[in-house]
C-alpha cells in the first residue's frame, strides 16, 4: 500500500466531507458529523492516517497483536510509546490503551 496521508474533515456549514475522510475512516464519519451536530459545530477536522499496521507487522491489527508488539520492542523504542500513550487526552479511550494500562499501570 502506497501511503499518501491527508486531512480527513466533516464540514456542516457547506455540507461537505472529504474524499480522504470517506477513503479511510468510512465507518467515523457519520458518527463525527453527529457529534458535531451535536456539539454545535460548524466543522472538525482531523489527520487521516493510513493504516499501516499489517503491512510493516505482517498480522492483521488487533489489541492482542499491538500488545505482543509494544512487548517486543526495545526499552528506548518502547519508551517513546509509552509516552504517547500515556500523553494521549484522557478523552482518548481505546480497547489499546485500556489494555496498555492494565499491564503497564501508572497515570492515565
């Protein structure tokens, strides 16, 4: 897969959604026009990243395969997600993170 990132967006105001957004996140942007709907909110935008998961690990992505992954990695590669992770927003809740946190606790 050749990755050309770009910026996914849900416009309101001119009813208007972005070809990237449709491409990669098919399933979210009905749920974030709602929520900005909901949020009185003329727009959200958002990186639309890739995913590229199976293509550099070779398995399908996964909670237990992420896991098994950030297991394996060397202790400076692991500390530079680790801090990602941990410095998420608090918002940012994902069946990952839950598990991250249930092996490696500390501060959410």
């Amino acid at each position: 897969m050749t990755h050309v990132n770009g910026v996914g967006f849900v416009d309101l105001f001119h009813n208007n959604v972005s070809e990237r957004a449709l491409e990669r996140h098919p399933k979210v942007v009905p749920v974030v026009r709602e929520w900005a709907a909901q949020h009185g909110l003329e727009a959200v935008i958002w990186t639309a990243l890739a995913p590229n998961f199976a293509e550099l690990q070779s398995v399908e992505f996964s909670v237990d395969a992420a896991m098994i992954y950030l297991k394996a990695l060397p202790s400076d590669k692991f500390a530079l997600a680790e801090d990602y992770i941990r410095n998420a927003p608090e918002t940012v809740r994902t069946p990952l993170r839950a598990a991250f946190f249930d092996v490696w606790p500390g501060e959410e």
